[in-house]
C-alpha cells in the first residue's frame, strides 16, 4: 500500500511542478516522500526480524509512530 500511494503520489506531484503549480507539488511531494520513509521503516524492520536483530531502523518514523501508539490498560 506505501509503495502504492509513493508512486501516484510522486507522479502527481512531478505533473504539478511541470504545470508551475508549486504549493500542490511540494505538498505531494512531501507526502511521498513521507510514505516512502515508511516503506522504507517497513522493508527494514522486516529484514532485521528474519535476520533476528532488535535494532528497529529509523529513529524518525519511530518517533513518529511512537505519537499514535495504542494505549495500555
């Protein structure tokens, strides 16, 4: 789903900045870039667990995922 929403998001906003449409370009690129960050979290914390490693990878997205993480009872 990441690389999904990374790829239509990279290309609309590749159109946008070809069109000098600057802001919705930038903002789509962001988003791309964004879940690109996440696919990339997801690939590498997949790889350290079959490779039994605890490191998790990029601090950042852990940072981020950390502020809407389930709480506890």
């Amino acid at each position: 789903m990441c690389l999904i929403v990374t790829i239509i998001m990279l290309v609309l906003s590749i159109q946008n900045l070809m069109q000098q449409q600057w802001l919705t370009g930038i903002v789509q690129l962001i988003i791309a870039l964004g879940f690109f960050a996440l696919l990339m979290r997801n690939i590498i914390t997949v790889r350290n667990e079959k490779q039994g490693c605890s490191t998790t990878g990029c601090s950042i997205t852990d940072w981020f995922s950390n502020l809407f993480k389930k709480k506890e009872d």
